[in-house]
C-alpha cells in the first residue's frame, strides 16, 4: 500500500512528538504515515475514515509539543482537484499540477 492512501493530516510537531503520535495510534488500531521533519515540523498523516477517531485519540494522550490539525485545515492539505496529499507551502501539486499556492501555506 503507497502512501496515497493516507491522506488526512491530523497532527504537526516536532520529531520527538511525532513519534509519541504514532505510538498512541498503532496502540489504538490506527494506522499512520508521519513525514520526516526536514526543518522543524513534521506532519502524521492517517486514512480519511480514521481523520476523526485519531484526532481524539492524540488528544486523549497530548504530546508535550505539537498540535492536532483540524478537519476544516487538513482539507487545505488536500489538491482540491485530486485529492493528493500537499506538503506545507507547496504552491503546485505534484501529482495533477494544480495550482494550490492559496491560502495553503501556514
Ligand atoms: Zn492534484
């Protein structure tokens, strides 16, 4: 299984965070992607159905750094024309080649 499937973003921080993330949902049955941080942040990505039980999930055993990213954001996340998952402040998608440079940087 490619890393298409794991469309919906649900938390950002620090690599000491994501780990502990990811370690709360494998322990919940919920199965994750986290992208490796090239400058501070990193992003966990999980299935679309699972956007919801892991948001409550992260929230249930916070990490001491990070946030958990809202529906309504992680939809900014998305190529609004094929869905593909967009890295933070990509203005292009490098699957279709929509262009997504707005608002999708934040
Ligand atoms: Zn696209």
């Amino acid at each position: 299984m490619g890393n298409s499937t794991f469309q919906e973003v649900v938390f950002t921080g620090p690599a000491s965070s994501l780990a502990h993330v990811r370690k709360s949902l494998e322990s919940a049955g919920i199965r994750c992607r986290s992208t490796k941080p090239k400058r501070a942040e990193g992003l966990v990505r999980v299935q679309r159905e699972d956007g919801e039980p892991a948001r409550t999930c992260i929230r249930n055993s916070p990490p001491q750094h990070g946030r958990v990213i809202e529906a309504n954001e992680a939809a900014w996340l998305r190529c609004p024309k094929c869905e593909a998952a967009l890295s933070l402040g990509v203005r292009t998608c490098a699957v279709c080649g929509e262009d997504v440079a707005d608002p999708h940087g934040f």
